[in-house]
C-alpha cells in the first residue's frame, strides 16, 4: 500500500476537500485524485461519496481512516526509534502550541533551543489548545504546548509547567472597575467577552460561575485572547485573562476570595517513540518550570 495515497486519503477526510487537501500537501487537485484513484483501485472499494463539491467517506472509507492513521503513525515511530539509536539532537520536530503560549512564554525557549540544537528543524503549529491536543493524539505533532485540560486521558499524557493565573478584567472607566468591592453576582449582571466555548479556559471560567448558581451574561466570544483583551479595553464587556496580559489598557476587578489559575504545560502520546530532539525540548521546559 502506497504511503503516499494514505496520507493523501487522511489529508482528504480531514479537510473534506480534495482542494483543500491538494493545498494542505502542495499538491494540485489532478495528482490528488490519482492518488485516491490509485488507492481506490488497489483496495477495490470506493472510499469516498462526491455529491458536486461535497466530500464524504464511505462505510469503506470510514473503516480505513483509523487504520490509515495507524499505518502512518507506526512507519513514523519506527522511523524516529531508528533515528535515535544514533543519539544525535537533530532532524525535524513538529511542535504544536497556542497562540497565547507561542506570544508570551516560548519565544525565550526557542531560542535557546535553536542555539542549543542547530541541527533540529523546528516545525511549529498555531492552534488552539483544544485542536493541539487533537493533533497529538492522531500523532501529527510530536508535542504540544498548551493550556492543560483539567483532566488527560490515556494514551496522552500532560506535564504542567507554568501556573497561570487569570483575572477578572474591565476597562478602567468600566463601573465594575470603580468598585472597591465587586461580588460575582455584580459581574454576572453585566455583559462578558468569554474565550471560545470549545476551550478548556472558557470551561474553568464557567464552572466558577455554576458553582455559585450564576449564570453570566456572555454577549460574544472568541478563542483569540488579544481580541478579547482589545474588545474588554474598549468597554464592551468584562472579560478574565491571564495575568501577563494585563497592564495599562485593562483594569482587575476587586473580587475578595475570587483565585482562578489554568495550568500550562506539554503533552505527549504515551504509545509513540518520541524522537531525541523532543525529549531535548521536553528536557528545556521542565528546567524552566514555574509552578509557585
């Protein structure tokens, strides 16, 4: 089975697009679907279902794609265990991270790594936490570097690394801002700017508020924290951000008896061979962990 049509039938069912499959591999649309026609061929079976632009896997397709991952990821791993017994730093690590991780916390790391290890490729993914983890977990990235779930299950496992802690925060001229005293039930009265509710950030924010028997008036939401600090500056709405992030533009809100932090960390798939310069970067963030 060619490894090629594999990778270009997983590319396919993810995007849902030969288009969007053909630009995620540079690949033109024709070579695309040669490939899906030669692996079609050689399994026998239609593997997807094309209605005008629609794509979608069949019963067949559907049965391949698990196997199809697997296949990759142990040519892979196999790979990366050969790789190793040499005990060289080097070849590519694909590396997945937030935006928000990417801005304020790993740029010092990488580049003492780059200095470190010259011999390594970095490959780095901006994506949400949430979409990181995903892409661990299919074995498309080697390691991530996250906002943590509040659990991770088996076959991934989580490393905190940094503590985070998040602050309720409002323009300075906001009314909640001139408080000297603000209560949670003051701030579930007035309209908020929520992180994504796909992220794990949006979910410890909510569970404070559940936990209370409030409901807060979210009136937008977004994954990108920038945008949200630049929408709560302006007056919109109350927000909760991290820490580093505030300054000037944003003002915390007083809450007595309020402490909320997220963890930030790593996370590794358990059942694939990590290559050396994975554990090399495994190795930089845990002797710069901070979680005082």
């Amino acid at each position: 089975m060619d490894i090629a049509n594999l990778d270009t039938f997983i590319a396919i069912a993810e995007c849902g697009s030969f288009s969007e499959a053909g630009e995620r591999l540079h690949l033109t649309q024709p070579a695309i679907s040669k490939r899906i026609a030669g692996l079609e061929q050689q399994l026998g079976i239609r593997l997807f279902d094309r209605l005008g632009r629609e794509v979608s896997l069949t019963e067949a397709g559907r049965a391949l794609l698990p196997r199809a991952y697997q296949i990759l990821n142990v040519l892979d791993d196999t790979r990366r265990a050969l790789s190793n017994l040499s005990g060289e730093i080097s070849g590519r690590l694909t590396l997945a991270t937030s935006h928000h991780i990417g801005l304020h916390r790993l740029p010092p790391l990488l580049r003492e790594f780059t200095r470190a290890h010259p011999q390594v490729s970095l490959d780095i993914h901006f994506l949400d936490s949430e979409v990181a983890y995903e892409e661990v977990l299919h074995g498309r990235a080697e390691l991530a570097v996250i906002t943590l779930a509040p659990q991770t299950r088996a076959p991934v496992r989580a490393t905190a690394i940094w503590n985070d802690p998040l602050d309720f925060v409002a323009a300075p001229e906001h009314p909640l801002a001139q408080l000297q005293r603000a209560r949670l039930e003051d701030v579930a009265g007035q309209p908020a700017v929520f992180p994504g509710e796909n992220t794990f950030t949006h979910h410890i924010v909510k569970d404070l508020f559940e936990a209370r028997r409030l409901t807060p008036n979210i009136s937008m939401s977004t994954n990108y924290l920038e945008t949200i600090k630049m929408m709560v500056s302006i007056g919109l709405a109350w927000s909760v951000l991290p820490r580093t992030m505030l300054d000037g533009q944003v003002a915390a809100l007083k809450l007595p008896g309020i402490q909320l932090t997220r963890q930030l960390g790593y996370i590794v798939h358990t059942e694939r061979t990590l290559s050396n310069a994975t554990r090399a970067f495994m190795a930089l963030l845990e002797a710069n962990a901070d979680l005082a």
